[in-house]
C-alpha cells in the first residue's frame, strides 16, 4: 500500500458521512434503531482514533490527527488518548497496575476509598455489568483524574482547551443544527457508543506470569471486527502495533500457530465470551503480582 492508506480513507469518510446523517435526520430514526447506528458510528470512530494514534492512514502525522480528532463521543481529549495508549504499548508489565495505564487490575483495597472502588469494579467484573454502568463509571472517573491532573499542567490545559473547542463545535450541530437535545445525543449515541468499546476491551488482557499469555484474541468476529477495525485480533496489534487494520487477518493467520502454542486466551468469537462471562468475572479484580506479594 502506498503513503495513503485507501481502505482506511473509505472508514473514515463512512463515519462521518454516516454521523452527519444519523443526527440530521435524527427524527425520522426509530429510537431502537438510532441507539444501534449512534453507538456503532461512535465505537466506530474511536476505532479510527486508534488506527490514527499507530500512523494511519497516512505518514503525516498531522493530517492523521486532524482526520482523527473530532470528539464524536466529546468526552475523550484524541492527544490524551494517544499519550496513554502508546504508554499502554510501552508498559513493561502489561496489566500490572502501576505499569499499565489501561489495566482494569487493582491492588488490594487498604483503606474505604479504596474499597469503594473495589466495590464499583466487582460491579462492573461481568460483562453484563460492565455494558451497562460501565460507560458512566468509566468516563466519570476519567474525568475526575482529568480534573485533578490538568490543575498546574499548562500542556494538559491546553489540550483541554483544544477539546473543548472542538466538543462546542459537535453539540453546536447536534443541537443547534440537528435540533437534538444534549441529553438525547448522550444516550443514543455516545452511552451505546462507550459500551461497544467496553465490550471489545472487557478480554483483550489477562493477567499471567507468562508475558506471552496476557493478551488475548477473538478469531471469528464478522460483524464486531470491522467496527473494532480488527483489534478483536489483539495479540497480532500488540506484536506489530504498525501494522494497519486490514493487515491483521493475514498477519494472524501467518502466527496462528505459534499464537495458541504460547497459550494466551483465545476466544472463537464475542458470543463465546458473552456465553461464559455476561454474569460472571473474566478474572480476579487484585491482580495475581499484587495478590501474592509479588512483581509480575
């Protein structure tokens, strides 16, 4: 493939040319049906950002990042994303807490603050859980930690304002143009939105003493892979994490041996995990290092 990366082109101009349309005609959608398209364009968007944040679809970074960092779900900063993301990349110990800014792994819990939180994620540990409050937990306690990390950091304030800017700019046209409430874009469009993202990563990590066996993959997914632009295909991102999304199949298909002969999780699509984890955990909360007293 060439300096710009077509397919990837194609994604793009479907998002938002299906984003403009869904909240212009936002009416003459049945509420059932909005829910479905809003969540998947957002989900979908935030699949891009990702592929943008890896290099793509062109070698610029600076036209992947405008292409990219319209907030279609207005509570995610694209440079705040990107910075933790690619720490997430570069962790040491993928899942360990500490060392992996993305790991939904705690320490045990010393004191109430910290049960409480214990409390909140046991809640979340099921996947039915975590579809459903997961959305507001999550983007609530991003902006919490936001709150407190941009006080006395120019750089961090800076691109809160650029976010800002261009969050006023989403909800000028869906409220001011598209004449949909505030309210109804939130949990029609971005709640589905958040939840769809919170499916695809509830398994992509695991905790185990083996770095080979901590992330995971989901062979069969049709449907859910073309909205997570392949990511569901985790293992083969994290070993070539330049590799741009329609090159993932083929890559995983190459390594599929030697991926199942390291012995990290591998599911046959999502409706296997829904099957084994809607009302259960898929792991411990207190990660097994921390648990034991260890380092992983």
């Amino acid at each position: 493939m060439g300096a710009v990366e077509w397919p990837t082109i194609g994604i793009a101009l479907t998002i938002y040319v299906g984003w403009f349309a869904l909240t212009f005609f936002h009416h003459l959608v049945p509420i059932a049906l909005r829910v479905i398209a809003g969540g998947w364009l957002v989900a979908w968007h935030g699949s891009l950002q990702h592929e943008a944040i890896h290099g793509h679809p062109t070698r610029s970074r600076r036209v992947n990042t405008a292409l990219a960092i319209w907030p279609l779900a207005l509570w995610l900063p694209f440079e705040i994303y990107r910075r933790s993301h690619l720490d997430h990349h570069a962790a040491e110990h993928l899942t360990l807490p500490g060392s992996d800014c993305e790991t939904r792994y705690l320490p045990p819990p010393k004191n109430a603050w910290a049960r409480a939180h214990y409390v909140l994620e046991a809640v979340q540990a099921p996947l039915l859980g975590r579809l459903l409050i997961g959305p507001f937990v999550t983007v609530g306690r991003f902006l919490a930690q936001e709150t407190v990390l941009v006080i006395g950091d120019a750089g961090r304030a800076k691109i809160w304002c650029e976010h800002l800017g261009l969050a006023l700019g989403v909800i000028a046209w869906v409220v001011g143009v598209c004449g949909m409430g505030l309210g109804e874009y939130l949990l029609t469009f971005v709640y589905p939105g958040v939840a769809l993202s919170l499916l695809r990563s509830f398994a992509e990590h695991r905790a185990h003493e083996d770095p080979g066996r901590r992330i995971a993959v989901v062979e069969k997914a049709p449907v859910l892979g073309l909205l997570y632009l392949n990511n569901n295909l985790h293992v083969v991102h994290h070993a070539d994490p330049g590799a741009a999304w329609y090159r993932l199949p083929l890559l995983y298909r190459r390594h599929r041996a030697e991926v199942l002969d390291r012995g990290g999780p591998v599911y046959a699509g999502y409706r296997e995990i829904f099957g084994r984890y809607l009302l259960r955990p898929h792991d411990r909360l207190v990660h097994l290092a921390l648990d034991e007293g260890g380092t992983s």
